[in-house]
C-alpha cells in the first residue's frame, strides 16, 4: 500500500494521480491519500505529489529506523512515542506541504496514521523535484515546496495529465501551439519527449532553447560525448537535463490558420496558455474585462475550431489546455469554451482554479477534451 501528499490544490494532483491507474483508492483527509498501484515507478513523475512513499505496520517500520538519529514527525505526541519505541534521539516537528534538509539527508520522515485497523506508518522516501521547476522557470526562488510551484510544475502537471487519457509511445511528440518562451517544449525534452512549438511570434522560443543548450543544461545520458560529460558538474547542481536524443522544433503558426505542419503528424497535443491578461487588478473596470473576456474567447473559439479539424484528420485523442478566468468576475470565458467544445469534442472537462494570481486578478483552469471517434 503507498500513500501520497497531495498539493495544495489536491484536485488537480488526484486528476494527475489518476496515470498510476490506482486500486483501492482510499481518502485519509483532504491532503493524503492511500492506494495500491502496479506501476508504482510513476509516481517518481508526478509533479503534484508533495511526498510519498509506503505504508508499514509496526513490525515493518522497525528495521527501517534501526541507526536512525533523527526522524521528523508532523505531531509532536507521535515524536514522543516514536522515540520511546524505537530508541531515537531526537524528532522534529515537520510540515505536511515542505520538505526538510536535515531530515532528508540524515533522517527519515514518518507519518503516523490511524485507521480502523490500527495504528499504521507512513514512510516518506519521496518528494517533489523543485530543482528542475526552478531551472525551466528562469531559476526563481524554489525556498519551500509552496514557492518553488511555479507554471513550469503546471506544465508538467498537464502532461501527466495528458499520459493518463493517451496510450503514449516514447517516440511520440508533445506539442504547444502557443509556446511562448518554450517552457513546455522543453519541458517535454527534459521530460524525454520529442517536443513541438509554435506561436505567431516563435523567435522567444527559439531564443530560450538555444540559450539553454549553451548553458550546458544539456545530457544526453545515453552519449558517450566528452564534452557533455564534461557538462555533469555543472548539470549536478539542477536536475534539469535537456536530452539530445530527442527534438525540439519550432515553428510560426497562427493557430487561427489550419494546423497543415508535416512534422505534426503523431503529435498529441499539450497547451500551456494563450494569454492571461493584459493585467487585471482591482483597478481595472468591468467594461475592460468583458473586452478582454471576448478576445480570449474569440481566440480559443477559432482555435478550438481550426484545431478540431486536423484532429479529425490524425485521429489523435486529447488535448490540454488552459484557459484564464478573471477573479471576482463571472466565468464565462470558461462556460463559453465548455459550450463550444461540447459541439466539437466528445468530452470536455473542466478542472477549475488550479493556479491564481490574486494580485493580478488573474487565473488558470485546466480543460481537458477528448475527440471524438
Ligand atoms: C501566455 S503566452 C504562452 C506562454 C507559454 N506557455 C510559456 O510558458 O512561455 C501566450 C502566447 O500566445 C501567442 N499567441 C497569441 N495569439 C496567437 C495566435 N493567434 N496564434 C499563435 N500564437 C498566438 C503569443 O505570441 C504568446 O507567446
């Protein structure tokens, strides 16, 4: 049996947890969540899983604490007894939602469950990578798990969420047509995908990618390449590899235009954004943000169109993307995309709020549509 830590928004990490087909899914509270699961090597994937790792009984937690000088412990009546039974010398008072330094180089974590059966433990050896959100995201301040959540752990989020609706074969590509800065095509290439952008302005993307390979964020761990290797320190202080096997092609494209780029075909399709604002603050009027509320829509709508079309052609089955929703306004760029998706899609989901803003008024939610076949 194996337990995870889910995020703060614990609905799209129980939407992403869904890629390790779990059985015998059972809520502890709100944040923890206990399964069985014959793939248990993904669960090293999933971006919005805080900690996880194995439920023991007494018998079994034993020998795992056996030397152990410290463990962390989230209520400090659980230290006390853990350290009466096992003969620890110290424990320390942990926070459910971040990692500890001291515990995870000297210590163990142990989470303290009780359920019908008893008294049980949880034995965290797992948590989230932040090194490699905090490398893609221009190497903003990853202090805790909380800060290090940035666009670049949604992103890779959303392509996990992608794998659990796609039968997926490592050769296939992963697409953004509104790349941007790149971050989910590289992403993607980290994430040892063939990756596609595109963007009616593609030069940032580009610009980024090959900013990145000088940087000598760069491993191909199958390369034998002297002048990688000679790469490894540096790459020993993120976790960020770009894999040169795989590819990373940009291209222009308006995604109001038909999609007719030969290297899409096989491409299942990933979207980060079209656009978040311009900025929305509590300053900005109503009148301004129905103006920016229509030019979304109008913009999603051609694209849900144009779009459509050639995955009648290819045949491929999901999509993911994110649509934006102006805090303290009604949702009707959101009800709008839903109605027109419903027309076109044989499914479209909605997961809401997932990642705000406030300051700026601004947020994301994450639409899900499954084509019809
Ligand atoms: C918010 S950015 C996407 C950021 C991207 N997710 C990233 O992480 O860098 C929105 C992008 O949509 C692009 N865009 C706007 N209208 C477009 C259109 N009609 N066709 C294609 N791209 C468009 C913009 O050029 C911009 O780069």
């Amino acid at each position: 049996m194996y337990f995870a830590i889910l995020w703060k928004h614990t609905h799209i990490s129980m939407e992403e947890l869904r890629y390790l087909q779990p059985t015998s899914f059972r809520t502890y509270n709100e944040q923890i969540v206990f399964f069985d699961t014959e793939y248990p090597q993904r669960i090293e994937q999933l971006a919005g899983i805080v900690k996880r790792w194995t439920i023991l009984n007494y018998n079994e937690l034993k020998p795992e604490l056996e030397n152990c000088p410290i463990i962390g412990v989230h209520d400090a009546k659980h230290g006390q007894q853990l350290k009466k039974h096992f003969g620890i010398k110290r424990f320390k008072l942990l926070d459910l939602l971040r990692s500890d330094r001291e515990i995870k180089k000297k210590g163990k974590e142990i989470l303290v469950f009780q359920t019908k059966e008893g008294q049980s433990y949880g034995l965290v050896t797992g948590y989230q990578n932040i090194k490699r959100y905090e490398v893609i995201d221009f190497g903003k301040p990853a202090r805790s798990m909380k800060v290090g959540m940035m666009p670049a752990k949604l992103t890779h989020i959303m392509i996990n969420i992608w794998l659990t609706y796609t039968a997926i074969d490592t050769m296939s590509n992963i697409y953004d047509p509104f790349c941007g800065l790149g971050t989910t095509v590289l992403m993607a290439n980290a994430l040892g995908y063939h990756a596609i952008g595109s963007d009616i302005q593609p030069e940032h993307a580009q610009k980024n990618i090959n900013r990145r390979k000088k940087q000598g964020h760069c491993e191909d761990k199958h390369s034998e390449d002297a002048a990688i290797q000679n790469n490894i320190n540096k790459l020993a202080t993120c976790n960020l590899q770009l894999c040169t096997k795989k590819n990373m092609y940009i291209f222009q494209h308006d995604v109001t235009k038909p999609f007719t780029e030969p290297k899409l075909q096989n491409a299942p399709l990933i979207v980060t954004e079209w656009r978040l604002g311009p900025m929305v603050t509590q300053k900005t009027d109503s009148t301004q943000i129905a103006e920016y509320s229509r030019q979304v829509e109008e913009l999603y709508s051609a694209f849900l169109t144009s779009i459509h079309a050639y995955y009648q052609k290819t045949q491929l089955p999901t999509i993911v993307i994110t649509i934006p929703y102006y805090i303290k306004q009604e949702n009707i760029i959101a009800e709008h995309m839903d109605k027109q998706a419903t027309k076109l899609w044989r499914e479209s989901k909605i997961i809401k709020e997932i990642y705000s803003r406030p300051k700026q008024y601004v947020g994301r939610q994450i639409m899900i549509l499954t084509a019809k076949t």
